[in-house]
C-alpha cells in the first residue's frame, strides 16, 4: 500500500517549509514535504545569478519566529537567504520530513477514500489534507521569440545561471529589464565584451540604499532579540504606507515618480538614453525596482540598451524589427516566470477529474488565495491574490499558514475527514478583490506579470496586509461544505450545522 500521511506540502520554499515548521511546533509530526529538487531552498535556491538579493529588507523578510541578527546588509543576498531556509530547517526539525527528487507528477482527489493520491518519481503516498507551496516565482518563463530554438551560441534563463559559463570578452545579449537583470547586469558588464539590454518597457527604479550591518549592530541584535522586534515592525509599517499610493491614491505615487526620475538625471547624464528610460505609465503598475548600480552599468561604453522590438533570431545573432542585425555569443533571457499560468495546475484533479488548470482557465481564483472549489483538502499557499507590490510575502505566507493549521484544528475538533469552500463563498470574495482593483495602479493600463490572459489582476492582494491577516485569523466553517469522517451522511447537512454553531 503506498505511504500515507496526513498531510503533504509541495514544496521547500519559505512557503512549504514556513508550513512545515508551524506543523511541528504544534505537535504535529504526521507530515511529508514534496520536493522535486537534490536540496531544499525554492527560488533562493534556484536563483544564483550575480547580484541575486531581495528587494524586502532582511528583518523583515524572515520567519517571526526565527529573526536573524546575522544578516550582512540591510538587503539580504541570494546565498544568506538560502542559509536561513536551511538553518530553520534544521532548528525546527522538518529536515527528516523532507523527500528530495520527488516531484508531484500527478494529484488526484479521491472521493470515496476522501484521500489525495499523489504520484511522484519515488513512488505514490496517500494524504488526507495537500498543500501547495510551489510558489508563483518557481517555473521560468520564456519568450515566444522566432528563431530562438536556432540559436547556436549559449542560452539560459536568469533563474537558471550557468555559473561555469564564462562570459569574459562574449558579446552578450540580455532580454528583459525586470528584477533580475536590473540586479545582474552591474556585475556582468564590468566581464563582457559588448552588452546589448533589449528593452520593451523601462522600468521605475528606486534608490536601492543598502547598507553594511555593522559587526556592532549585529551584537546588540543577538544581546536584544526585542531591539531587531522593533526595527522589523517600523519597516513593515513603512512598507505598509506604500500600500496606500498602490491601491487607494495613485496621486501619491507622484512624489515616488519624482524621486526616481531625479535618481535617473542623477547617474545617467546623457539626455537621448536617459529618454530611453524614463517610465510613460504611474509607478507601481508594474514591479517597482530598487538599484544603485543599474543605471551607472548603462552608461559604460560597452554597454547598448536597444528599444526596438526584436524581429528573430538567427544563429548567431539577434534582429530587430527595423532590419539592425547584431552578432552575439550568449543570450541571457530575464523574462520571468509562468505567474497566472502555474504549470503544476495541470497536474492537480478535484472532484470529478477536473484540473486545477482547467478550473483556472479564465484566470486563477481561490477563497482567500488559500482554497479552491471544488478541489477538497486542498490550500494553495501565495495563492492568486495574495501577491505584493510593496511589503514581505512571508507574512502574507505566514497568515495563510495560521488559516491552514486553524482548519486542521477544526476538522480535528468536529471530526471532519475533508472541507471545500463554497463556490457562492469563493465568487463573493473574488468579486471583491476585483471590485477593489478597479481604482488601483495596477490597472491604470500598462501591461505586467501581474495581469492573467484576460487582463485582470489574479496576482496581487489589493490592500493592507494586515487586512488579509485578520481575514485568514481563523477558518470560517460557515463557508465550506464538510464531509465527517464516517462516510454515511453526505456533508452539506453538516457543514451547515456547523458552521451554525461555529460561526
């Protein structure tokens, strides 16, 4: 019989581990986490292009449970992060629950056994309760671009960095301007024989102002664990500010828009390339970027930002639409990841055999960003809508992970094998966030990663964060439909007797 377990988290990431670590800490040990990788880490493992860091302050970017006073800039880097993961793995004791080279091929619903059935390379397992924490940034994305399957020279994606590839002396071509290449382009140029940036949209780059954790800093941190406390709540409430210019007053974008625009006259002097990069939509549409080093890179005489669109590529080179032909040894593509589209969803089935990719055809939609209907026991961790613009996702993850353990609570507490939100409960809340999206940034007409095949923003959370924390502070069972452990009886009686009782 295959293995079972009560509950099966996908993933390594700050999500799966964020949810495994909270599991132990409870008592709960009956859990396996899922992950297709030799080594645990998500996207800080994935990630290793020069100059990879987070854009969330460090302090803040970290479990709350587990500060480090150890970090070496104010912005962690790549490396630090992916040490944290593994350090808190390892403190809280999720490390033996973790099955590597095991990637979720298939996840089927059972209804009669009330069981997912998960296939993966190392065999099948049973579990009650299935939890995705793949993650919206873990699939790259490439461009559909004519002839790039014909090129000849070296290829790869930014979150695929080939680190034995040298590219001193190369001529390089870099496709895209999003976060990673804003963060690996200053440390590529200096190497390179001749860059050439291909340009769709520039984007609004803030000052990035990272600073060295002094040796000193880092002692009182360790000596007053309350001391880092504090400097992580003042920059979430600073990062919360910025919520208000996203989503409630896009005029207060305008002094943001301002300070970039003087950060750009600042390190590029030359007025024709300094046009080339000054942003024509409201700030905040799309990603804002932080750099210091982005802008003065640009500006090296080794270095070409090309605007025109590119028509094909061919062997050796790449075309752009107004016939100029430019030779090239390597192609760097930092074109993003598959965000509204996750490829995982074609593999997941709910009751009667419908994939979650097929539930999600016009658009990714859950309750909360956490359940969806008709899929039972499952909950999607950083679900659709439960992205940010301007804050760290590991509290939004963090307040999915309380809503998750208050439902196994629950289902413990009632007796209660499996609960699926309502579809009514689930369109409700959808309308919602589309309701308050309309006056947003984010749709103010410029296209994005956030933005589904259909135009709407199935991406991020349109509000405070600590709204969707208090949403997610207990499990509402008046919105689910619930099935008892004993098979006789179907649910819907139930569910609504206990939600009743319960709230």
């Amino acid at each position: 019989a295959p293995r079972h377990v009560r509950v099966a988290i996908v993933g390594t990431g700050f999500s799966g581990l964020g949810l495994a670590i909270r599991l132990k800490q409870r008592g709960m040990d009956d859990f396996t986490l899922l992950e297709r990788a030799a080594d645990l880490g998500g996207t800080w493992r994935d990630n290793t292009y020069p100059g990879c860091a987070c854009d969330v302050p460090a302090h803040l970017y970290s479990f709350s449970y587990a500060p480090n006073p150890n970090w070496s800039h104010t912005f962690a880097r790549q490396s630090e992060i992916w040490a944290y993961l593994r350090t808190c793995a390892e403190r809280f004791g999720v490390l033996p629950h973790i099955r590597f080279g095991c990637e979720v091929r298939e996840a089927a619903w059972d209804e009669e056994s009330r069981l997912w059935r998960i296939s993966t390379p190392r065999g099948e397992l049973t579990a009650e309760v299935l939890a995705l924490g793949n993650g919206p940034l873990s699939e790259p994305a490439l461009p559909s671009i004519s002839g790039l399957d014909r090129f000849t020279g070296t290829l790869f994606h930014s979150a695929d960095w080939h680190a034995d590839h040298d590219l001193s002396g190369e001529r390089v071509a870099v496709i895209g301007t999003g976060a990673s290449a804003i963060q690996f382009v200053p440390h590529i140029q200096p190497r390179v024989g001749q860059l050439s940036l291909f340009q769709r949209t520039p984007p609004w780059i803030l000052p990035r102002l990272d600073r060295v954790v002094s040796p000193r800093r880092k002692a009182f941190y360790r000596a007053l664990p309350l001391a880092q406390r504090v400097a992580r709540d003042r920059i979430y409430w600073q990062r919360e500010i910025a919520a208000l210019g996203l989503v409630y007053r896009p005029q207060m974008m305008r002094g943001a828009e301002r300070l970039a625009l003087r950060h750009l006259a600042a390190q590029v002097p030359d007025a024709a390339l300094r046009a080339k990069l000054t942003p024509n939509y409201t700030m905040g549409c799309k990603r804002i970027l932080l750099s210091d080093d982005f802008y003065p890179a640009l500006t090296q005489p080794n270095v070409e930002l090309v605007t025109e669109s590119i028509r094909e590529v061919r062997s050796g080179s790449v075309v752009t639409v107004d016939g100029a032909e430019r030779a090239v040894d390597t192609i760097l593509l930092a074109t993003g990841f598959h965000v509204t589209d996750m490829p995982l969803a074609a593999h997941v089935r709910g009751r009667d055999g419908q994939t979650l990719a097929a539930a999600w055809a016009d658009g990714p939609e859950a309750y909360l960003g956490t359940t969806v209907a008709g899929f039972p026991n499952l909950f999607v961790l950083i679900g659709p809508n439960t992205g940010l613009g301007h804050t760290s996702m590991v509290f939004m993850i963090e307040s999915q992970v309380t809503y998750i353990l208050d439902a196994l609570r629950r289902m413990d507490q009632w007796g209660i094998r499996a609960v699926e939100v309502r579809l009514e409960a689930q369109a409700a809340f959808n309308q919602q966030v589309q309701r308050r999206m309309r006056g947003t940034v984010w749709v103010s007409g410029c296209k994005s990663w956030y933005l589904d095949a259909g135009g709407r923003n199935t991406t991020l959370w349109p509000g405070f964060t600590w709204a969707f924390r208090h949403q997610t502070r207990r499990f509402d069972m008046g919105d689910y439909d619930l099935l008892p452990r004993a098979p006789e009886g179907m649910g819907v009686t139930v569910g609504s007797s206990i939600g009743a009782s319960s709230g």
